[in-house]
C-alpha cells in the first residue's frame, strides 16, 4: 500500500471507491454522464439533483446505474420542496450515499435516509455547525471553502481545514472542498487529516461533461481573480453568495435581487418564497450558461480553482494526473 493509499484508505472505504476524490454536485453538469465516468475511473461521483421533481431525478439515478455498476451519490437540495419525495426515489434505487447542501435539513430527513441503510453526507461551512451535524448523526461532512464555485459560505478552505479537521478528524471522515485543482493540496490535506477531497471545477472540462463548448472555453480562458462572488443587495434577502465568472449575468443578478426586494416590500411573497426565487434564477441562470452556452448572460459557475484548467481531458486522466501529483508530493 502506498502512503496515499493509505491517507485515503478511510475516506476509500468510507464511500467505496478506489480514490477518495468525490465530485461536487454541480447542477447541469453532474449528470449521468459525468457522475458514471468518475465513479468508473475509480473517483465517487455525485448527482447534482439542483431543482429536479422526483420523477426527473428517478430517471437519472437509472441512467447512471446503466452506465456504472460503481457507486455513486445524490446531492439534494434541503431547501427543495419535495425533499421526502426525493429520498424516497434515492432509497428506491438504494442509493448508497446521500449528500445534503443548502443548509439545515429539515426534521426527519437525516433519520429518513439512514433508514434505508444510506450513508449521510452534510455540508460544514463553520465548526459550531460541524459539531452539530457530528451530535445529530450524520456519516461524514464536506467542509467547502470560500474559494468554490457556485454557492459558498465566508470562509477559506484552509481555514476551515485548520479548524475543523483537528476537532472532528478522527470521529467522523471529513472530506475537503473548494480551491483545489492539483494533487500536492489534496496531499496536504491528507497529511491534516481528511479522509479525501471534494472537487468540482477541475472536472467541468472532462471530455465526458455534457457543458456547453462555450461554457467549457470560458474556463479554459479564465483566470482565478475572474472567479468573483455574487453581493447580497438587500440585508433582509437571506442570499447565499454564489461565485462564478464574472459577466452581464452577474449584474443581472442584482437586479433580479432589487425586484425580489420590492415583491417583499409589498407583501407580494413572504422570505422563503424570496429564497425559493433566488435559487429558481440561479438554476435558469445555470442551465443558459450550461446546457445553452450563454456565457455573457448565463451564470458560469467557477471555483478560483478554475485558472489552474488549462485543457479538455478524459475523467480517467484527470484523477491519474492528480494520483500522480499527489504521490510525489508524499514522496518529497
């Protein structure tokens, strides 16, 4: 076994694959195309399910069984309406592991998926909600940095690292996100005490992401400080920053968030309606930019990481040149 092997070997078993990189769920983009890929290349992938109804998200759970006989996960939104709806299709298939984001998960959702024998995964943006997440049950926690793309809390991944992994390293697999694209940090993190990685914008231009050729060109032009966090207009509209590239889309944003603001102010919606219309936009947004190749008004989604993508390769290659670097970052 070599020494990365066994760094990982927590996080490996943990999730059941041969590398313990996961793929962050990027809405759009990892689908059944991408998420079979990674997790055939021996990675873990994760289905971004974003704003899917049930049924959607049935039929791509069964389009990535058909292309991967590997594990794999489902990234679910808490906020989203039909979320016990959502769990009931991931235990239908029996999905093996269940990742949720966007915030507290709601009263029995944790309970829910672990009773179908799932494995729970939660997002740790601060150490005081790591604890509470370690009290409540859950499997395991991505701990996401400041530096990721699409939506991000305040603080920097290796912050973040310092904190948390020495308080909750050794009770539960801790799993780091946000700034990485080369493997002499995912090494680094390793050493810290994470059981493995999370990345999302080093895999957006694999050969297997259905993304648009333009969406794919805007990363491989980009540069870190192109990669800006969206601003909150108004204190009241409890908006979750988001960072992507920076474009017209971006100010289109803020005016989206001014006329929700007005909507607020005479009564129209109330605040989770508002929040329910944020993220509504950033999944059309999304999709534009995507699915259509709208990279001016579109939202290009996009880690700082994304300055460090410089060509278009297969999934395989991608995470044996991370392998790669990371073992000789152990081997100095």
């Amino acid at each position: 076994m070599t020494k990365l092997q066994h760094l990982m070997q927590r996080g490996t078993d943990f999730l059941g694959c041969e590398v313990a990189i996961m793929c962050g769920a990027m809405s759009w983009v990892s689908e059944r195309n991408l998420v079979s890929a990674i997790s055939n290349a021996g990675g873990f992938g994760v289905i971004a399910c974003g704003a899917m109804t049930p049924a959607l998200l049935d039929t791509e759970i069964a389009a990535t069984k058909a292309l991967t006989s590997k594990p794999f996960g489902v990234n679910l939104i808490t906020m989203h309406p039909q979320i016990m709806d959502l769990i009931a299709i991931c235990a239908r298939h029996q999905v093996s592991h269940v990742v949720l984001a966007g915030g507290l998960p709601p009263k029995g959702s944790i309970e829910a998926i672990k009773d179908f024998g799932a494995k729970v995964i939660c997002f740790a943006p601060a150490l005081t909600l790591a604890k509470k997440f370690a009290r409540s049950g859950v499997d395991a926690l991505v701990i996401e940095g400041s530096e990721a793309g699409g939506h991000i809390g305040p603080v920097a991944t290796s912050v973040l690292a310092q904190e948390i992994l020495p308080e909750l390293g050794e009770q539960l697999p801790i799993f780091v996100a946000g700034g990485i694209a080369r493997g002499g940090a995912i090494a680094s993190y390793l050493e810290m005490g994470a059981a493995g990685v999370q990345l999302g914008t080093r895999f957006v231009c694999a050969h297997e992401s259905i993304a648009h050729p333009n969406f794919k060109a805007a990363f491989l032009r980009a540069n870190a400080r192109d990669a800006v966090a969206s601003v909150q207009i108004d204190p009241r509209l409890p908006v979750i920053p988001v960072r992507a590239l920076k474009n017209k889309g971006t100010e289109e944003f803020t005016k989206k968030q001014v006329e929700i603001a007005a909507m607020l102010d005479r009564g129209e919606i109330d605040m989770e309606t508002a929040q329910l219309e944020i993220e509504k936009y950033w999944a059309g947004a999304l999709r534009r930019a995507v699915i259509d190749g709208d990279v001016e008004y579109g939202s290009v989604m996009a880690g700082q990481s994304v300055g460090m993508v410089h060509v278009e390769r297969p999934v395989v290659d991608i995470i044996a040149k991370l392998v790669d670097e990371a073992n000789t970052a152990l081997a100095r």
